[in-house]
C-alpha cells in the first residue's frame, strides 16, 4: 500500500515533466514581449531621450542646479556640486547609453524587417541617425573620451574609449549623411515619432539646426571646421519660428507626463527655490519673463535663495505654475537658440546672413514669445540700453552668453554647455562648493569597477577624471 501511494503522488510530477518537452521555456518572461516592433523602440527613445533632458530628479539631472536657476531647499548636496553621493554621474550614463541609443541601435537592426518599402525604410533609418546624432552629442560634450566605435556591443563588455574630437567628426559626417537620405515624398514613422509626427521638412531643419549647435560648440576648438559646418547648415535652412522647435507634447495625465511636475506637484517635494543669481538678473534687467519663469514669494514678489545654502522653501520664489504643469512640453532644440547661434556665427565673421543685432533681437524676442509674452513686450525689453545689442556691457560672448542664460531657462543641460563656451554669465561660488563649477562629469562608477583599464587609459588622455578638467571644445 505504501508503494502504491507513491507511485500515486508521483504520477502528477512525471506528467508536468513529459508535457513539458522544452525546459527552456521556464526561463521565459511570459509577460515580456518576445518581439518589439522597430517603431514602438524608436517612440521609447524619444520618450526617454526627452523625459531625461527635462527631468529635475536630483539623481539624474542637477544641470539647472549647476547653472543657478535653481537651489536646493534641505538637502543641499547637488547645488554645492556634489556629483558622487548620488551617483549622478552613472544615471545620465545609463539613460543614454542603455535607456535610450540602445533602443535607437535595435530599431536600426529591425527596420528592414518591419519596413518593406526602401524609401520608407531610408526615411525611418535616416531619422533614428539625426537621434543617435543628437544623443552622442550630450555624451560626448558632457563627458570627453567615450566608448563610442566600440559601444553598444553585448559581445564586448569592455569598450576602448574614443578621441571625443575624432567622434565629433564623425557625428557631422553621420548627420550630413542622414540629412541626405530624407525624402518628403516618402513614407516614414508617422506617429510613432512623437516629436514631428513624421514630418520631413521638419525633420531636415530640426538635424540643419542640430547641425549648426554642433559646428558652433567647436568654434573655439577649430575654427575651420565649425565655419564650414555653420555655413552650410544655415544655407540648408534652419528654424525659422517657434513652429519649428523640436518639442515633446506632454500629456495632462499619467503616464506621459511633464517629468517637473513628476518631480515636483505628484510627489509633492518641495526641494527648488529660484536661486538670487537669476531672479537678480532678471529684475535688474526688468525682464518681463521674471513672472513666467517663477512664482512670487511669501511678500508677494520676487526673491531667490543663496546657491547651495538651506532655503526656506516658503520664503523664495518658485518654478513657475505654468512650468510644473503636467502637459508642459519638454524642450530639446528650439528657434531662440538657434538664433543666438546665427548671431554668434555673424561676430565670428561666418556667412550665415543678416546681422549679429537682428539675429539677438529675434532670439529674445522668440523666448519670450514663447514663454507666453507679447512682441511688445520684447520690443520694450530690447529697447533697454541694458539689453540692447549695441549698448549692453561686454563682448558679443558677454551679450549673447547673458541672454542666452536666461533664454535657456528650463534646458539646464543645454545652458551647461553653453555657459561652458562662453563662459558668461559670472557664476558665484554656492555656500560650500565641494569643487569649482563642474566643467565636466566624471566617468561612472560603474565604467570604473567594470572597464577598468580602457577608463583608466581614457581619464589619463583626457587630463584626468575630475569635475575640473577641461573639455576639449572648452578653450576658455
């Protein structure tokens, strides 16, 4: 009888067993998708590329803070320049190496799969190009040396480390190329870009645009290369309005939300202040962005807290209602900044047209514009001796660097890098700075746990891995 109920028992056991014939099949995530179609990936890194370029969680994006647009209210770390402690560093790695070009690179590999039509696919490949373009750009000029040719391999855990110049030249040469290859009379992604919906005309000011940011951030760097590569993207035609402004549409409900107002109304942090850096700046200039940048204060006007000091966070102005919104859209490449670069390239003697006052006067007046000011309202702001071109203090670097601070108000990695360039506005030292003003991230953590002697060989070419040393575009 014993004998019998164990082979009883056991029957269950060898008939779960003899059905099933592939014991692989355990280890598949039967709530994951097997197969991902090439348009849903490129949609997921558009979505990530922008959620992340917006973001202000304090463990990814601290560039408004490094800048002083913003300071921290208790926690004070991020404003005194302190990258490690939260491995900042890593998280802007890993959203761009992983979260985003890998999802760029595996929609390249299935577009002649999903797309049958050639022209449709060389659309589809040419767009995700102008992308990966754009992402490589922020690591690169963020960074310095990355695993570039290398990168991006599963079969390679550990990449060398590139030239940053020598992968910033191939990146214009990637761009042209992709620029090249769009065609308005064929088929595209549509709406599964979730920046143009698909439109080519758009597609091809949008990377002309890109192109001219590019050939501008080295202008210092070389000046040869930067003169032909502004010259003949403004002769393919750029923004010309704010229509044109390469923006992610928000939506006013979870889950594609304004990443801000994540950070700030649905979790209810209250972690910002403005910082007395701008709202200084903006009062003595009598902007009139100062009441569509920020909130008012606790005596109903406007005031900014010490950089890197303990805010009371009732006490100071705040991000503006309107931007912590959760419908406002995320902001990667916009007309105002475009023409502050047309008005650079004119003092630099480059042959973009018009004049270096025209080119600045449509900058201001496009961001303000789109803040929700009026003409007038920029026609009175440049007519101030302070403001205006031919009368304000300093060099064109001084003007257009000032302006352009404050243009880039919620694009804090963008105003990084350019703050980097220009090297105006003069930023104050915050409360207890861990370091001078990062010109640079150091490498993640990560890259040197795991790659140990390709970073190691890059810190080394590049002046070492600290916060201080120079970019090679940063000359000044």
């Amino acid at each position: 009888m014993k004998k019998l109920s164990i082979i009883i028992l056991s029957l269950p056991l060898l008939l779960t067993v003899s059905c099933r014939r592939n014991l692989t099949d355990i280890n598949v995530d039967p709530k994951k998708a097997g197969i991902v179609p090439s348009n849903s990936l490129f949609t997921n890194a558009e979505r990530v590329l922008v959620n992340t370029t917006t973001s202000s969680n304090v463990n990814l994006n601290i560039y408004r803070l490094i800048v002083q647009y913003w300071t921290e209210t208790t926690y004070t770390d991020e404003s005194n320049y302190d990258l490690n402690t939260r491995s900042i560093p890593r998280g802007i790695w890993n959203a761009m190496y992983r979260d985003v070009l890998e999802d760029f690179e595996r929609a390249k590999t299935l577009i002649p799969t999903d797309v049958l039509d050639p022209k449709a696919q060389a659309n589809d490949l040419a767009m995700t190009e102008i992308m990966e373009v754009y992402t490589w750009y922020y690591l690169v000029t963020t960074y310095g040396n990355i695993p570039y040719s290398q990168a991006l391999d599963i079969n390679n855990p550990f990449p060398a480390y590139d030239d940053a110049a020598t992968i910033y030249n191939d990146l214009l040469a990637r761009l042209d190329a992709a620029i090249g290859k769009l065609d308005a009379n064929a088929s595209n992604w549509g709406s599964a870009d979730v920046i143009y919906g698909g439109d080519i005309p758009s597609w091809k000011k949008f990377a002309n645009s890109l192109k001219l940011k590019m050939g501008m951030t080295i202008a210092d760097a070389n000046v040869t290369k930067a003169k032909s590569t502004v010259e003949s993207a403004a002769a393919a035609g750029v923004f010309t309005s704010n229509a044109d402004n390469a923006v992610y549409d928000y939506t006013a409900n979870p889950p594609n939300t304004n990443p801000v107002w994540v950070d700030l109304v649905q979790s209810g942090r209250k972690d910002f202040v403005t910082t007395n850096t701008f709202v200084n700046q903006l009062t003595t200039l009598n902007d009139p962005r100062l009441s569509l940048f920020l909130t008012q204060d606790a005596n109903s006007t406007y005031s900014g807290g010490k950089p890197g000091a303990s805010n009371n966070y009732a006490t100071f102005s705040k991000p503006a209602v309107k931007l912590t919104s959760p419908d406002f859209p995320g902001d990667i490449l916009d007309y105002s900044e475009v023409e502050f670069l047309l008005a650079e390239a004119v003092e630099r003697g480059f042959n973009v047209g018009g004049t270096a006052q025209t080119h600045y006067n449509n900058a201001v007046t496009a961001s303000i514009k789109y803040w929700g000011g009026s003409d007038a309202d920029a026609v009175a702001y440049l007519a101030q001796p302070s403001v205006n071109y031919t009368t304000a203090t300093g060099t064109y670097k001084q003007k257009i660097g000032m302006q352009k601070w404050i243009a880039l108000y919620n694009r804090g990695w963008d105003a990084w890098i350019e703050w980097r360039r220009l090297d105006y506005p003069a930023l104050p030292a915050p409360d207890a700075p861990l370091t001078a003003t990062p010109v640079r991230y150091t490498y993640s953590v990560d890259e040197q746990n795991v790659n140990f002697d390709n970073y190691t060989a890059a810190a080394s070419a590049i002046g070492g891995d600290k916060v201080t040393t120079k970019l090679w575009f940063d000359k000044f």
